[in-house]
C-alpha cells in the first residue's frame, strides 16, 4: 500500500454537552456475492434488491430516512436501482456510493483480493471508477451522491475529490 495515500489529519471534534445523537443508518447495497470466495467481475445479479421495500416500510414507520450507498450493479441495472427511484423521488432516503472495484467499470485492473482494496488501487484508477459511478447513479436515479462508503474496508485516496 502506498503510505502517501493515509496522511489524513487527526483532529478530535468537541460537541456541545446537550448537543442530541445522531443516528444514520447506511445501508451496503450492493450485487449478491458469496464472500468466502474469491471476488469475481462476474457476479452482479441484484435481484435482491426486489425485496427492499420491505426495509424501507420499517424505516418509514420509525421516521427513519437511510442512506443506500450503492455500488455500479446495483446503479447500473434496472433490477437493481429502479426499487429506489419512487424511494428516492419522495425524499424517504438518501444515495451514497460504494465502490467495490472488481465490477466497477473502466475494468483494467487485475481482478484479485489486494486489488478489491482501493487504497492498493492508483489514484488516478480510482477517480475514474467513482466518476462512472456517481454518473450513473445520477443518470438512473437523478441525484447526486451525498457520502462515500469504500468496499472492503478501503481507504480514499489523499486528495481524492468526491464531489
């Protein structure tokens, strides 16, 4: 791993005695896989995704309003992304990214566990995987991603633009 990659500054953030929890529930949204396996560009059925309405009726019950970060087969297919469009439309969640890089596209990287870390990944590389993500969730679901969740424990880039 490049060490250049984690020079973030550490710096504690100090809250107000009476300032109120904050809950976020991020939901990981992503192509069915069977993790003890090896990752494969292959495996991205979302079918799913068919089910998660049902979720989505408890978080409306609870006035919860979840973050979905998605990954490219859930923001490129019909199957995967349309289960969130009248979710999404009607302002009851927010969209996020997650970048599993072994099925984002541009494909140009060899598929193998160091490099389903993005930090292990070029910066460069990496930029254009979450350009074409973040163009496709705009694209499918007609909004802009609000936070970024790296797969596998992944790192973002030093410098790495998001927006």
């Amino acid at each position: 791993m490049a060490d250049e990659y984690y020079q973030f500054p550490q710096r504690r953030i100090e809250l107000p005695a009476d300032f109120a929890p904050i809950l976020m529930v991020v939901i990981d949204t992503e192509e069915e896989y069977d993790w003890s396996r090896q990752v494969d560009r292959n495996n991205t059925a979302v079918s799913a995704m068919a089910s998660v309405d049902v979720a989505q009726r408890i978080f409306d019950e609870y006035g919860i309003r979840p973050i979905y970060v998605i990954d490219y087969p859930i923001a490129s297919q019909a199957q995967g992304f349309g289960p969130l469009v009248d979710i999404t439309k009607s302002n009851r969640c927010q969209i996020g990214v997650h970048l599993h890089p072994w099925v984002s596209p541009p494909h140009v990287e060899t598929v193998n566990a160091r490099n389903s870390y993005i930090g292990n990944l070029p910066k460069e590389l990496v930029a254009e995987k979450m350009t074409v993500l973040r163009q496709t969730i705009a694209d499918n679901l007609g909004v802009a991603p609000v936070i970024f969740k790296a797969g596998r424990y992944g790192h973002p880039c030093k410098g790495l633009n998001l927006s």
